[in-house]
C-alpha cells in the first residue's frame, strides 16, 4: 500500500544535476568538434594523395605513349611535364611551371646493365656495368604542397624498352 503522505518532489534537477550535466557539455563538445576537424583534414589528404596516384598512372601512360609514337622520343635529361592549356596536349619544360596542382617531374637515362649477365643493375648492386640504350630509366616524381601539410611527394621507378628494337640472348 502506497503512503499517501509523501510527496514526490517532480519540480526540475537540483544545482548538483545541473553543474554535472554542463561539465559533461563542456568536455564532449569540444571534443566531438576537434575529432570532425581532423576527419576533415584527413579526408582532404587521403583526396589530394589519390589524385597524386592517378597524376602518377597518367604520367606513366604519356610516357609510354610517347615511347610508342618514338623510342627517341625519350631524350636522357630531366624535365617537367605539363598539360598544354586549352589544347589538352602536354609540354615538355625544362623550368618550372606554375600551371598544374600536381608537379611532374622526370628523369629520363640510359639503364645499366650487369657486365656478365645483361640483367638491370638496380642501386645497391656492385660490380661492372654498360649503359643499354635501348632500356630507358624513368624516375618520376610527383610534387605537390597543400596548405595544410607540408610539400609531399610519391614516386615511381620504372624501365621502358624499345620494343621495336629485336633482343637478344646469349645462350
């Protein structure tokens, strides 16, 4: 049987309460805003640092395709690669260009081969060597600086042959 003489008391939260539940406001909510600030940032990068990835496959396909149009096309020497405004044709630049977000800067040589057994001599090997010029090194860098992060880099070592050239083995 319920006591009819006491009162429940229903009229709102007590000092305590209120002081608790502000203090919980106060930490979370910054917290929570800082944490969707850095997801932010990290979105923009992971974005920037793809659409770096794909520059880098373009730039391999170019180079092949000029490779394809020409084996001498592929001079030794460093340059920079850039689109052609407005024609949608690319530039081959010797100086720096301030036209693309995404800098595209290639090392064209000679690759060397292993004296004895005509395989790629890769840095870190030993021994003697010749150039192959029917083997190109590309080193390709490619550079950007966002505002928020400093200057970043990807890069990519690949050999091009001239496939119209005939190889050969020793056997």
């Amino acid at each position: 049987m319920l006591n009819k003489n006491k009162k429940i008391n229903n009229k709102g939260l007590s000092i305590v309460e209120l002081i608790i539940v502000t203090v919980l406001f106060a930490i979370l909510i910054p917290a929570s805003v800082s944490i969707f600030i850095g997801a932010r940032k990290i979105t923009g990068q992971a974005y920037i640092q793809h659409s770096a990835a794909i520059t880098l496959g373009e730039t391999n396909d170019i180079l092949r395709y000029m490779r394809n149009q020409g084996y001498s096309l592929l001079v030794d020497g460093s340059f920079y690669l850039i689109r052609n405004p407005g024609t949608g044709s690319w530039l081959v630049k010797n100086d720096l260009p301030d036209l693309d977000t995404f800098e595209r800067y290639i090392t064209v040589s000679n690759a060397l081969r292993h004296t004895d057994t005509n395989d790629l001599y890769f840095d870190g090997d030993f021994g003697p060597s010749y150039e192959d010029p029917d083997t190109k090194k590309i080193v390709i860098n490619i550079l950007w600086e966002p505002d928020y992060i400093p200057s970043e880099l990807i890069s990519q070592i690949f050999y091009i042959s001239n496939w119209q050239q005939p190889i050969t083995y020793d056997l």
